[in-house]
C-alpha cells in the first residue's frame, strides 16, 4: 500500500452491543489496533486528483 489512501476495516459488532437511545446498555471493548498493519480483507480507496 503507498500514497494517501482511506483505509477501510470492516468491524462486526454482534446485536447484543447494538441498544436504541442515547446510552449504551453495553460496550464492547475492541483493545488497541495497530494502524501500521495492513490486514489480509482490507480494502482500500484511493482518489487522486
């Protein structure tokens, strides 16, 4: 991957984390990501002008 480019991960998040309202019933902790990795599925979008 080079240039500047938006990264795209796809991240599922299962239904009992999803609640309607402004306050969470439940979070989900997703740990730290290291954005120096280029993971196997991720997709990239590159728009030069």
């Amino acid at each position: 991957m080079c240039g500047p480019c938006q990264r795209e991960w796809i991240i599922r998040i299962p239904d009992r984390y999803v609640s309607n309202g402004a306050v969470a019933r439940k979070t989900m902790e997703l740990g730290e990501m290291n954005l120096e990795v280029e993971l196997e599925d991720e997709d990239q979008e590159c728009i030069h002008h």
